[in-house]
C-alpha cells in the first residue's frame, strides 16, 4: 500500500518542493522515510530544541539507524532491482517504526517538529508521508488517490518524454500534480498542516550523508586536486581568436570581453583547483563550479547579445561532434529518451569491444594511428544511425552553420 507514492517522494520530490531541495540519496529516503531522512542535516537537529542528554539518546538513535541501513544495503550490494524491491516491501511499517523508537529516543516535541521540516522540505506530497500522515488525520483512501495521483503523473511525464516535450509541458504536469493533492485535503487537514508546518526555515537542508567517505577523500588526497572542466566550455571558447573572429567582434568589444573571461577564468582557477588542506569534497566544488558556468553563461548573453551567444553555443556543438548530441541537456532537446540512449550506448560498446579484438594482434604505431582514425569514424557512424531523420535536423539546426575543418581543427588546438 502506497508504495508507488513513497518512490516517487524520494526520485522526484526535487520538481514538487522548494527549488533549494534536491534529494542525493533517494535509496536512503525510501528506507528511513522522508521525516526521518531529515535528521542527516546539522542545521535541522539543531533546531530541535533537545537538551543534552536527548542529543545523546538522537547521537545513539542515529548510530543504530545506520548500522541497519548498511546491514539491510549489504545484503543487496550488486543488485539494485532487489534492493529496491525489498525496500518496498513492509515500507510503512518500517518507518512507523523508526518513528517510534526515535520518539522514545528525544521526545514528542522533537518528533512533531522534525514533522514541520518535512511540511516545508518535501512540499505537497509530505502530507501523504509516513509520520506526517497520522499527525493530520489523513486516511488511507486519501493517501491511495495521492498515490494514484502520483502514478497519473509519471504516466504522463513519460509520455512527454518520449514525445520530447518541452520544459513548460513539464511544469504544467507538476503544477496538475501539486493541484490535485492539495485538493485531496480538507480544510481541517489543511489547517493542521499550516500550524504544524510552522515558520518556514531559512536554510536549505544539507542531506550529502557520506561524512566519513568525504574525510577520507581529504586524507587520500593529493597535495592539489584539479577537478575536470569540459575544454569546449563557453569560457574557454570565447579567448580564443578564431572564435571572435568568426563572431565579428569590432577591436573595443573584443578587448573588453576577453578582459572580462580573463577574470572570470581566474575565478574558474581557483575553484577548479581543490587543495590537500580544503575542507569541502571534490563533489561539493563540483556543485560550486556548477554555479559558476551558469553566473558566467548569463554573463555572457548579457555582453555577446542573442545572435552572437547563439552561434558561440552552436561553435561548442560543433567541436563535441557526433557525440554531443547525446549529451544531458542536448538529447532532451532533440528528443532522444532514455531507452534510444542506453541502446546507443551498447551498441558503442559492442563497436569498441570488436575493434579492440580486431587490434589487439597489431603493433605497428603507423598501422594502429591509421586503424585509430578509422574506428573514430566507424563510432560517429554508430551514432548518427542511432537517431531517427527528425532528430538529426533538430541536432543540425542546433549545430547552425557548418565552420570549415580548418577552422574548427584551429580552433579545438588552442583548448
């Protein structure tokens, strides 16, 4: 019962909830349950209000939690289909449970504020949530219709997958979404909910649970640790001379937007290079310089206009070649899904696995830099059969107009 409900909170709360909240660990939430998963953020404990022997007794609770999570994940180690089936079974059970024993641990109070953080970090679908369920009187055929609800809008969601939809089709089936389980509450229920929920929190709750792995990556760490940039990013693109030029920058702008990516790429510097003394991890700098090439990707339309950003993004596809089509946020947008990416991708491996074995006899270098060139293009060939007539003129608008080979060979030499 109310299964499909509980996966669904913890794969695609992210689009339901505060922007701020994305969930790392999804695995996680669906064995401790989206109340409790909470607990993995310092800043949420701290506002629990426990005095000190209850921060002992939740240290305690915490510590027994994980060491039956890691007993029930060993069990399923190298097989996710089983894990994930057995998390499903008794889930609701399980997590009343660990509710129970974490309210014997600090208290009733502590328990119904953790509750309030869920209201606020898990948004509409947490009123449907174990623990927070029984605090608002919610009864199971209302949790069933959220469920069917639920079910409703991934159904849909993959239709517009495949159909290649755009982002606004997608935001109007999450708003239909939060619609209908808001009004499958009643005013009682919904007055409950408001004064449980409480003040809204200010912070943004930090769920990135593997403490203990991410001190033992400083430790192992080498004295400087560069984390990898994409040599065909926009930043690096727009320095190089042959990119201006073909832009048609006038001599003044082309001093000033080459002073300003100079700046920037200083930034970049710092950021991408992670020292053996730094306190974050490689996974936290790697979402600080997420940020960074969206400020600076906005910098950029901003300074180059929209002709001029558009055709430095249609330069970026060009130099990726056949397999940047199958990049994240370009097959979205040439409509490839998810089953015709991972079919393309085994049928790369197949290509590498046989040209492998066809190679595997020759050592002559001048024979093997011949045979090199020969799979890279047998590889392009596996790609562009892989997309359909449609998506290839989609893949080509977004290319633009074709550089010559001269220009794009100068241009990729000096990334």
């Amino acid at each position: 019962m109310f299964q499909g409900l509980a996966v669904v909170l913890s794969v695609v709360v992210g689009q339901m909830s505060d922007e701020y909240f994305q969930d790392p660990h999804p695995l996680r939430t669906l064995y401790r349950g989206p109340v409790l998963r909470l607990l993995d953020d310092p800043q949420t404990r701290l506002t629990l209000g426990l005095n000190s022997q209850q921060s002992a007794n939740l240290i305690e609770f915490q510590r027994g939690l994980d060491k039956k999570q890691d007993e029930f994940f060993a069990k399923t180690e190298s097989d996710h289909g089983r894990r994930f089936d057995q998390l499903k079974s008794g889930m609701d059970e399980r997590q009343k449970r660990f509710l129970a024993d974490f309210e014997k641990a600090v208290g009733e109070s502590a328990r119904r504020k953790l509750t309030g953080k869920a209201l606020h970090f898990w948004g509409d679908l947490a009123p449907f949530a174990v623990g927070v369920a029984e605090e608002l009187g919610v009864s199971r055929s209302q949790r069933s219709a959220a469920e069917a609800a639920v079910e409703r809008f991934a159904r849909k969601r993959n239709d517009v997958a495949k159909a290649g939809g755009k982002p606004d089709e997608f935001d109007i089936l999450v708003k239909a979404l939060a619609h209908d389980l808001a009004n499958l509450l009643t005013p009682e229920q919904r007055r409950k909910r408001d004064a449980l929920a409480g003040p809204k929190p200010n912070w943004a709750p930090e769920l990135y649970v593997e403490s203990e792995a991410a001190r033992q990556e400083r430790e192992n760490r080498p004295p400087t640790q560069e984390v990898f940039r994409d040599p065909r990013r926009l930043l690096k693109l727009v320095q190089v001379d042959d990119v201006l030029d073909v832009l048609k920058f006038k001599p003044e702008d082309r001093r000033q937007i080459v002073r300003w990516a100079r700046e920037k790429s200083e930034e970049e510097k710092e950021l991408a290079i992670l020292k053996k003394d730094d306190a974050d991890t490689t996974r936290t700098r790697a979402a600080k310089l997420a940020s960074f090439d969206e400020r600076v990707e906005k910098g950029l339309a901003e300074r180059l206009g929209p002709v001029k950003f558009e055709r430095l993004k249609q330069i970026r596809w060009q130099l990726g070649g056949a397999g940047a089509v199958f990049g994240d946020s370009v097959r979205k947008e040439v409509g490839i899904n998810d089953q015709q990416f991972h079919a393309t991708i085994a049928r790369l491996h197949a290509t590498i696995e046989k040209a492998q074995a066809e190679d595997a006899s020759v050592s002559d270098e001048s024979e093997l830099h011949k045979r090199r060139a020969k799979r890279q293009q047998e590889l392009d060939d596996v790609l562009d059969r892989s997309l359909s007539e449609d998506q290839r003129k989609k893949w080509r608008q977004l290319q633009g107009e074709p550089l010559d080979k001269a220009t794009l060979h100068r241009i990729a030499r000096r990334l």
